[in-house]
C-alpha cells in the first residue's frame, strides 16, 4: 500500500517520493491519517477503504474552493484518488501551535472577507457533500428558506425516521423553520459548513480552517456553529463584527441553523444527542411554533 501511494504522490510533485518517516496521527471509523516524510517534504495522509473515497473526493473540492477565494488559509491538497483497495487525500503537513489573541483576531477578519465572497445569486454548491459521515445535498434553490428547510432540517429528520427515532413534532418544526426563514433572504455568502474548534488550527499568528462541508448559504450558518460546542475565543467575535456585523435578529435563527448540527450528530451517534434534539426542537417550536 505505501509503495503505490508513494509512487502517486511523486507523480503528483514531479519528482520520486521515497517514505522514510511515517506515523500514525489519528484514527477513527472512516479512516486513518498520518504524517509522512521523505526527509526533506512532509505531508498528512487520510487512508481509507474505497468505500470513503467519495467523502475525501467532497474534502479535496471543498478545500478547493474556500483555498480559491484566499482569505483564509487552507490546507493544500497534494494528490487524492483511489489505488490497490484503498482511497487516499495527501496534503501539506501544517504544524499547529496554541493559538495567539491575533490568531482569534485573524480568524474573525478572514471569515467575515469569505463571507463577502457573494457571487451566488443561490444556494447550494456545485457538488453534494459530507457533514461528518452524512450526505449534505446541495442543489440549487433560489430562496434561501427552501434550501434550508429542505436540503438540511427535512433531509436530517428524514434520516432520523429511518432510524425509527422520528420527532413527532416533525412537521411543526419545519413549519417553524419557514415561519422564521420565510422573510429572511441573506446573499449567498461561501462557508465553511462545519465550523467547530475542531476544523480550526493556528500556525502561530495564521489561522487555519480545516474538514469543510462548504456550501453557499446565510453566512450566519458559520457563527452559530461556533457557538455551538463551545463558544470561540471572543476576538474572534469582535474582530469579526468590526468587519460585517450581524444582524441584530440573528440570535432567532441561531439555534434553528444549530439544530440542524444536533441532528446530525443524533444520526450519527445517538445516545444523548437525539435527547438534545428533542429539547431543542421543543424550545424552538414553543418560541416560534404554533402548535
């Protein structure tokens, strides 16, 4: 497996790439990732079964995309492809460090300079993709509340029927989404999709955004995920508000985007996330629902 891997990444760079260093960063039940080196290149690997090539092919475009508009630092995508039973996405090998008050500072002005990339009269994306391990559809919609209510809250729920775990309610709180979203049409800014600490990195001062499920959508999307598991360092916020402040009635339609997350993971994990789901849903549709 690392001979032909070895050999695609030296067609990839031009010339041979001969692994004399290789270790194991992270596993988990998708794939496996590494850090590998010839001695003077170093480069992280995702390994996975064939199976996962698609989601690493979603990876590599989404990292595209967002590295094309350049406000904000991205990996760069080595090679990715399929060989000899196994899928691969090879990119440059980025050395975190803690992050800094003006690396918050930086993540803020570079996220608000992304969300101003508004050359999408729709929502959507060119390709599907991934939250996590679940298909993110992406068609095109012209009306930001359809898209939402659609393409995310009614897929997810759909998935979590077919668990047998449907919410009752179901039907209520999609009505609830388009009363909220039904007056409120964002430009079409490009996100990160899946902004938690976790997709973020420092190399000292420069930020580092990681693992997208980019797609074009209300930019408010991206910071209420940051809201979500943990809120982000606060220069993050302020830096980003002095650049493109939020609308005043954002908060109202924070936890309606985050739910979309918690449904994800209870589809994903189960356990206690569908128990924050329900919550969730039973706060918003008493706020905003008419039941």
């Amino acid at each position: 497996m690392w001979h032909s891997l070895q050999d695609e990444i030296g067609a990839f760079i031009g010339h041979p790439f001969h692994i004399t260093e290789r270790r194991l960063h992270q596993t988990g039940p998708r794939w496996q990732s590494y850090i590998i080196g010839d001695g003077q290149l170093r480069l992280y690997v995702k390994l996975s079964e064939l199976t996962f090539a698609e989601q690493l092919h979603a990876e590599a475009f989404c990292l595209a995309e967002l590295s094309r508009f350049g406000p904000l630092r991205t990996p760069e995508v080595v090679c990715g492809g399929a060989t000899t039973g196994f899928a691969y996405l090879v990119m440059e090998y980025l050395p975190f460090s803690a992050p800094s008050r003006r690396g918050w500072q930086r993540l803020g002005e570079g996220l608000a300079a992304l969300h101003q990339r508004q050359d999408q009269a729709m929502y959507g994306f060119d390709e599907d993709n991934f939250i996590g391990n679940t298909p993110q559809p992406n068609p095109w919609h012209k009306h930001w509340y359809r898209f939402f209510t659609e393409q995310r809250l009614a897929y997810q729920l759909s998935l979590l029927a077919e668990k047998g775990q449907g919410l009752d309610d179901s039907d209520h709180l999609l009505d609830c989404a388009v009363k909220l979203l039904k007056h409120h049409q964002p430009t079409p800014s490009l996100l990160h999709g899946d902004l938690w600490r976790g997709n973020v990195g420092f190399i000292n001062d420069q930020p580092v955004i990681y693992d997208p499920g980019s797609y074009y959508g209300d930019r408010e999307a991206d910071i209420a995920m940051t809201e979500l598991f943990g809120r982000f360092d606060p220069d993050f916020y302020a830096a980003y508000d002095d650049t493109l402040p939020l609308d005043e009635s954002y908060e109202s339609r924070r936890d309606l985007y985050n739910l979309y997350h918690l449904i994800n993971h209870a589809n994903l994990f189960g356990g206690t996330y569908l128990l924050e789901v329900k919550e969730a849903a039973s706060q918003l549709l008493g706020r905003f629902g008419q039941r």
